[in-house]
C-alpha cells in the first residue's frame, strides 16, 4: 500500500448519465474482461458536511491498482490517498471521523507456521493538513500476554465502536491492548492517536455495544471451550454489569444486540420468533419486548438505520422489504418513492447522506443493470452521474433474475435463482452455481460471475440449498455435520427439477462453485458421477479432516470444527471429495490463490494430486498471491478467462 501526498488531478463527476438501460442493446457476447475487471469505481462516501466524497478506483493499465481517492465536490479536484496492489496488503474500509479525517481500516497478511490470517491496523489522514500523512492511530502493546505463537499483539486493531459526531475529534474503539482476546474500550483521538480507557476488558467479553449517549451499555462474552454466550447490559457507567440472556451458541438460537433508540432504555435486538429471526425492541427499565418486524417466510436480514439529520434509529436494512429498507414511520419513503419514480427499473439505494441529509450518494443497479451512481441534493433538487462501476457492459442487454422454488426428494421446498440466457432455446446448456459459506445465501441483483456465463449463452441457476441462512433457524442448522448430505441432495436435485422442466440440456450440465460451491461442485462429481459433464471449482474444500485440523489452529476452532464437521474420522473422508476420487469421471477445472487464508491452497493441492495419480482429467490453476476473493485484477482476468474456455469446451 503506497501513499501519496498532495496530487490533484481533475475528473469529470458531474456528468450527465442516464442511468437507464438504453433502447439500443447489443446482444452479443462480451469478452470477458468486462465481467472480470474489479469494479472501476466503488464504494462511494459523503463527508459529514457533502464537501468530500472518498471512493476507490480499480485501474487495469498501466497496472493494476486500487485507489483511495478523495474528492472535493465545489472544485472538482480529487487527491489520491492511498494505493495497493492487493497482494499481501488489502483496503478494508474507510469512514468520515469529521469533515477533515478519514479513517482507514488495512488488512495485513501474516503467516505463523504454516497458518495464514490477516491483522488489520486502523489508519487516519488529515485532509486539513498542508502535506497529510497516513497515521497509525493504534500502537498495540508487546506485553499483553502470550500466545502458543510467541509475544501476542493485538490482531484487529480497527474495531470503531462509535463515530461519535457531535465529538469530531475522538471516535470509541475496542482493542484487545490490555488482556488477549478480551477487547478493552478506549476513547481515541483521531488526529493524535491518543487514547483513554473507558473499561477494560472483562467477564470473556467479546464485542461491546454503546448507546447513542455514548455510554457502555452491553457486553457480548463468549467461551471458546463451551460454546456458552452471556449478554450482559447496565443502566450507567457506574452500575455493575448484569447477566440479561445466557444460551449455548451451537445449540440454541442467538440473541443478535443491534443497537439502542435516542431513548438510552430502548435496545434493538434480533431472536428467532416462529423459527424466523424478527426484529425487536426492548426496555431495559421493565425487560419487556415489542416486535417490530417479521416474515412468514424469511429472516430479518440486516442491521440498524441511522438518520444523521434525526440523530436516532429510523428503521433497519431488510432484504424482503421494500427499497431493502424498513422505516419505523415516513420520514424517508416519500423521498424513495420519488427516486423510484426516476430510475423505475433498478433497485435503488442511498449508501451515504452528509449531516443535514440534503447531499446524497445513490446507488442503483438490477439484475441486468450493474452498479451506477449518483451524487444529489434535496434542496437543489438534482440529481448527476458519479460513475458506473463497470462500464465495459454500457449498452449491453443482460438477463434478468427469476425465483423459482422446486422440491428436494424429502418434499422440502427449496428456492433459488433461475437466469436465462437471451439467446438459444430451452432446453439449454446450464451451469449450476451453489453458493458459499454454507451459512450464506443468493439473493436477486446484479451479479458478475451470473453475469458472464448467461451472456455466454448458458442458463445459471443458485439454489438456497438447506444450510443457506435467511430461511430461518431450523433450515440453517442443517448445515451441521451435513456437509455432503442433504445439502448435496438438495443441488442434484434442483439440477433434476431444471432437466424435469425442459429448462436445462440433460446433456449440457456443469457445475461451478467457489469455497464451499467449490466442495459442492467436487462433492457431485463424487456421488453423482453421471450427472455433470464438467465441474469448476475455486478455492474448494476437499478434505474434512483437514479443513477440521486447520480449523483447530484457530482461537475456538476445536469446538466450532466439532459442532459443524464432527469428529470421527471414518465420516469426514466419506464426505471428503479427495476420499472419493476414483469414482470420479467428471472433467473438472481447480483453481486456487496461493495466498487464501479462508481455504489453505494445500486443499487444491492434495486434491489436484489424488486426481492426477489416478489419470483424471483435470487443469488445475494457481493465483499467485491469490486471496479467498480473487481482489487481484489479473487473478480475476484469467479465472473468468478459464471458466470460459472450460465451459465452452464441454457445453457447446
């Protein structure tokens, strides 16, 4: 990561966009670098007073690079902050302190006999300085205590508690400085990096929560050799703290604190109610509860809205809502329904506002849009184009998404994403893409991996497999010791439900997958060797037990590793894909980033070595400096390069 000081260029923000999708489409194939590019342009934030706007650039030539650039929106000169290569260094995020310092949050890699993990170090730049340097705000201690590796050091270094505005000079953070893996709470001066402990970490504490007063309210503990989770909460910094909820985390449903009203007595939490996880508030005074939100169907997705202009919660970021936001009263969606009205056809969302809530940054995309955004303002009422985030795919017609729900051979129902390419007939050649995690899931939108292939002339579908979180506690547990299992049956047979339905070529099926897709789509060629005429996996986990041993490296990982995997060995290698090799006939693709610290490379490795030893077919690739989410340009330039010639090769 390199800084630079002081370096003004010109860009054109304000230009006119329409935003839309235009009349005049291509259908044709794109190459695809218009898919594989990191987006040029993300993640756009308002200053406090809208004069700034920071966002990161990813430039293809004349190399590859990330930039953090900041831009003053009166004069149109922007200054480059910082720039990464995204090999051992890594952007994590960046936040307004005040309308002068912006903070930055690094992800560094690091590797500890044979164990890679990454540490993060939290950064200031002080934009009001003649010649602004990068500061290292927090200087961890050397004699907290000692790990099994040698002298501990704090790993996360950039837990920002609270940004505190009507104090712009001092943000709150937790950082384990004084007891390891038990974070402390310190006040934090962001121009000097000094820093005042509020409270020092106790009681197995694990996260903190504050109230809008900036008090310490609540403290999440957590056992790693049990398992067992307490919250607990006070009325005032000088009161004691008390146990308000114990459960034991792998076996009963959570308590999720999400933050407190204006109201310092009023806390929001999310719990299972019905099976489904539904948005509460509680009075601390009396303990009683107030439902606020919930679904037949689908689990309350997200956190907390906050209003700069009202100083209070005004609603909480929810999937299944509309605008994916629920308000608490109309204070915001007459404004929504009005963009709404202007952009009818995309999926519009306001990622950043300055103080008052008169400037704002739009973000709009679909399922066959890709991300654009807007810079406006309330008063003025206007509205202009930032930038597009890939803008290789301007004037080019893309699929849209379908939910579709099928039947597992249980008589579950199980829904998932059906694209259809726009051109060709049914029954098309078709890729079946399980997501990661497992505890994660698909959702509608604008997706790029999605994107490519059903450009390229193959229908995709993405089941929400049992184990997918979202569909609530009882079909997320299942992913528990069921790696390979119902899981698995689950992805057969929606790919039998989509040949069934005369919507995928019986003789044109591959499978894809990255992370735990890459072990689903290895899995299916194991136990259902017939079906897939290729598979393609990306940084997958092959081996149980290995990934078990690994994970017990790991503060808590034996216990974690034993709730989700088991411990007998007999049971892990019969769903390992490397045990089951010689029942592969699948042509498959491996490829893998030699620096994943989510899924070792030694995975793909022993997995590419049992195949070769038995004369499958496979090419396997390797990513130098290669990371979990291909964040390198030229990593991600030739996945989508091989994924393209691979499908070809066995689909057309």
């Amino acid at each position: 990561m390199r800084f630079f000081s002081s370096l003004l260029i010109i860009i054109a923000l304000l230009c006119a966009h329409h935003g839309l999708a235009s009349e005049d489409v291509q259908n044709a194939p794109l190459e695809p670098l218009a898919f594989s590019r990191l987006p040029a342009f993300a993640d756009p934030e308002l200053s406090y007073s809208g004069k700034f706007l920071a966002f990161t650039q990813n430039l293809i030539e004349p190399e590859p690079l990330t930039l953090l650039t900041v831009a003053n929106l009166s004069d149109g000169k922007s200054q480059m902050v910082l720039t990464s290569d995204n090999k051992k260094v890594k952007l994590n995020w960046y936040e307004w302190a005040n309308d002068e310092v912006l903070l930055i949050s690094a992800a560094y890699e690091d590797n500890v006999k044979g164990t890679r993990f990454y540490q993060t170090r939290l950064f200031s730049i002080d934009l009001s300085e003649e010649d602004p340097q990068l500061k290292q705000l927090v200087k961890p201690r050397r004699d907290a205590g000692v790990q099994v590796f040698g002298t501990y050091t704090s790993q996360y270094q950039d837990r920002v508690l609270d940004f505190m505005p009507e104090d712009p000079e001092h943000v709150i953070i937790a950082v384990d400085l004084d007891v390891p893996h038990m974070p402390s709470v310190y006040k934090l001066n962001v121009r000097t990096g000094r820093t005042s402990r509020i409270e020092k970490g106790k009681l197995s504490i694990r996260r903190w929560v504050l109230d809008r007063q900036h008090n310490l309210r609540i403290g999440i503990s957590y056992n790693y050799n049990t398992g067992e989770s307490r919250i607990y909460h006070r009325k005032t910094n000088d009161d004691d703290f008390e146990k308000l909820i114990e459960y034991q985390t792998y076996e009963q449903p959570s308590m999720q604190i999400l933050g407190f009203d204006a109201d310092p007595n009023i806390m929001y939490y999310k719990a299972y109610q019905d099976d489904k996880l539904s948005l509460f508030s509680m009075d601390l005074t009396t303990k009683e509860s107030t439902l606020l939100l919930r679904h037949d169907d689908y689990d309350v997705s997200g956190g907390l809205i906050y209003s700069r202009k009202l100083k209070d919660v005004i609603g909480v970021y929810d999937a299944h809502s509309p605008n994916g936001r629920y308000y608490f009263d109309d204070y915001l969606m007459p404004f929504h329904d009005a963009l709404n009205k202007i952009f009818p056809t995309s999926f519009n969302r306001i990622l950043s506002f300055n103080k008052d809530e008169s400037v704002y940054v739009l973000h709009t995309q679909a399922d066959n849009l890709p991300d654009d955004f807007f810079i406006g303002n309330r008063n003025e009422n206007t509205l202009d184009f930032l930038f597009s985030a890939y803008p290789e795919m301007e004037g080019t017609k893309l699929s849209h998404h379908k939910i579709v729900k099928y039947k597992a051979r249980d008589g579950l129902e199980i829904e998932g994403y059906l694209t259809l390419p726009l051109t060709g007939e049914a029954p098309y050649p078709t890729v079946i893409l399980p997501h990661g995690g497992p505890n994660a899931r698909d959702y509608s939108g604008f997706n790029t991996w999605v994107a490519f292939m059903s450009n390229q002339g193959y229908a995709v579908f993405r089941p929400n497999f049992r184990g997918s979180k979202g569909y609530g506690y009882e079909f997320a547990k299942a992913q528990m010791r069921a790696w390979g299992l119902e899981m698995q049956d689950d992805i057969t047979d929606a790919t039998n439900w989509l040949v069934e339905e005369g919507i995928a070529n019986a003789e044109k099926l591959c499978i894809v997958g990255g992370s735990y897709g890459g072990y689903a789509a290895a899995m299916a060629t194991v136990k259902t060797p017939d079906l897939f005429k290729c598979a393609v996996a990306f940084a997958g986990v092959f081996d149980l037990k290995l990934l078990a041993k690994q994970q017990g490296w790991f503060l808590g990982g034996d216990l974690q590793s034993d709730k989700q995997f088991g411990d007998d060995a007999d049971d892990l290698e019969a769903r390992s894909p490397l045990y089951g090799v010689s029942k592969i006939k699948t042509p498959l693709l491996i490829m893998h980033g030699t620096e994943d610290v989510s899924v070792n490379i030694k995975q793909s490795r022993e997995f590419v070595d049992a195949l070769q030893d038995k004369n499958k077919a496979v090419k396997y690739i390797e990513f130098e400096y290669g990371d979990h989410y291909l964040s390198m340009q030229e990593n991600r330039h030739q996945f989508f390069s091989e994924l393209q010639q691979f499908l070809a090769a066995h689909l057309q």
